[in-house]
C-alpha cells in the first residue's frame, strides 16, 4: 500500500507539472479586449490630440471619445481559457489579426499608415463641412495623353459631365464611369476663369479609362490643423477625429455637456465605413462613461448583438448624419438607433 500510495502520489504530481506545462504553452490566437478611449478634444500624454494654430478654437463641456481594441498577440491557454469565459474579451485565430507571411511587425507599420490616413480624411472630411472646400488640382499632364494640350498644370478640375467633382477620387471615378474613348466635358478654373473642354478618354493595356492627368488635392485654410496620437493604429478613428476638429473650429459645443464615444472609418466625402472590434469597443466606450455611442450603420447588427447595458447606440452612415445625431442629443431627442 505504501508503495502503492508513492505512485499514485508521483502520478499526482507529474499530472501537475504536465497541467502547467500545457496551460503555459503558447498557443496560435489572440485575445481581443477593450483598449483605451481617448479625447479628441482633450490631452493626450500632455498635448492637445487636436492642435489648432492661426485661428481661435472653442471648448467643450463633454467629451468626443475613440475607442480602441487591446491586443493580446501572444496568448497561453490559461489566458485563452480566461478569455473565452470573458464577456469583455474574444479569443480568435492568430492569423485574423496577423495574416501568414506578414510579421507582427509588418501588421503594426499597416496599422500605422492606416491611422495616418484616417487623419488625412478626417481633415478633409471636417474642413469640407466647415466650408473648406477641396480644389482638385492638375499636378503633369502626360504627354501624349488626351488631356495634352487641352489641360496645363494648374487647372482646377470642377467637374465631368456636368457632376461636380469635390474630390480626386471622384474624378477617377467619373472617368471610369465611361467606357474608352468616351467624350468627356470636363470643367476646370484657370487662373480664376471657368471653362469647359472636351478630352476623350483612353484605355492602354485593357487599363482603366483615363485621361492622362496627374492631380493632387488642395484644400486652402488660413490656420493650421495637426492630429498628435502617435500610439493607436488602425483606420477606425476617422470618424471621432473629425467630429473633434469640427467642435473644435466651430463655436457650437456639439456634445451638449455628454461624453459621446463612437468609432467608424471616414473618407474624404464623409462616408463612416464599419470597423472591427465592436464588442470590445462597446465595452471600453461604457467604461469611461460615455452617455451614447455612435455605430457605423455597417456595424448596427453586431452592436446590437453586443449591447451594453445604460449605452444607448445611434445609428450613423455619413459625417452629416452623426452631426445630426449629435444635435438631436443635446436636445434631449433620441437619434435614430441600430
């Protein structure tokens, strides 16, 4: 018996030692929870987020907050297990967050250049609702191309066809719009004169129509705008990141005294595109104690899944509709919901 009772004893404790050596094993997935919120009209690591200069900015009483998902890359099973008993956190594949053939790193500098360009279109998207409109800029004309001879570095394209042309991305897709070989009225300002001349779209190598111009955007302000939020990646600030630039130049308080959280992408023409991470989100949004949260409409049906409890969530498709929503709040309206 007392030989016996060694070995189970011994057994006891190699089970064990094998416990621990399997829950501390790293294992292929990732544990997605709330990550920070931050202000877009306070101070980040003792800067403004916004920075404004050469023109007077107003204060808020509330809050503009992003959200954030917190990435756990390197995962044991214990912290899977956690997880996957978490109602905060989602444990899910390694290669959702970190595709094969691209290192962590790699994943980190996309998210970085991704959160560059949400802050670009953030800009471009709240100037043109303050009035700043975009100026499509021709920037070399090929030569040889259809637009040789007809447009000069310079010229202001105003529009294709009769449509306006508030952006360069427009442009492109107003061209393609046509087949090769299609007749375009293209309007354009030269040194402060409208006009209109006809070039003729061209496909080379079964490429896109196009009509041989290089163009650059411009949005002339007298003042200037720069977003300091090194440390956050990806492109789902856009949204909160205009709305803060907004209440900022504009006199109005758009939060009406409320700490409104929200996420969404955003492109130069206002449109909110839907994100990732919208549990986690939610979760971090009630945390810091926001009154509402502002969901891309591409993302109502996953929210709605993952309500939290006192945080009523609005709608939003376009920068225009979240002004809205954030103007039916402060008067104690309730904006469409998801």
């Amino acid at each position: 018996m007392r030989r016996r009772g060694v070995t189970v004893l011994l057994g006891a404790v190699i089970t064990a030692l094998l416990s621990i050596g399997v829950l501390a094993a790293p294992i292929p997935y990732v544990v997605l929870g709330p990550g920070p919120t931050v202000d877009t009209l306070g101070r980040h690591d003792n800067k403004e987020v916004i920075q404004v200069s050469g023109r007077e900015t107003s204060t808020s009483a509330g809050q503009l907050r992003l959200t954030t998902v917190g990435v756990q890359p390197e995962v044991k099973l214990l912290s899977a297990i956690a997880g996957w008993f978490s109602s905060d956190e989602a444990v899910v594949p390694y290669e959702l967050i970190y595709p094969p053939g691209q290192t962590q790193q790699q994943v980190e500098e996309r998210n970085a250049e991704d959160f560059a360009a949400s802050q670009t279109s953030a800009e471009t998207a709240a100037l043109r609702e303050l009035g700043f409109d975009v100026q499509v800029v021709v920037r070399n004309v090929t030569a040889g191309a259809p637009a040789e001879g007809v447009l000069k570095v310079g010229d202001v394209i105003t529009s294709v066809d009769g449509k306006p042309v508030p952006t360069a991305t427009t442009l492109t897709e107003l061209v393609k719009a046509r087949p090769a070989g299609s007749r375009l009225a293209v309007g354009y300002t030269r040194d402060g004169k409208p006009a209109t001349a006809t070039v003729t779209s061209r496909s080379t190598d079964n490429g896109p129509p196009r009509i041989g111009v290089e163009i650059e955007q411009r949005q002339p302000h007298p003042f200037e705008l720069n977003i300091d939020l090194g440390d956050i990646g990806g492109p789902s600030a856009g949204l909160m990141f205009a709305l803060g630039i907004i209440d900022k130049l504009d006199p109005d308080d758009l939060t009406g005294g409320k700490v409104i959280a929200g996420t969404g992408t955003i492109n130069d023409e206002g449109e909110v595109g839907p994100i990732g991470g919208i549990p986690q989100k939610l979760v971090g949004a009630r945390k810091a104690g926001a009154k509402f949260f502002l969901v891309p409409a591409g993302n109502c049906e996953e929210a709605v899944a993952n309500a939290q409890r006192g945080l009523p969530m609005a709608r939003v498709g376009t920068l225009d509709e979240a002004l809205s929503a954030l103007a039916t709040i402060r008067a104690g309206g309730q904006p469409p919901r998801c």
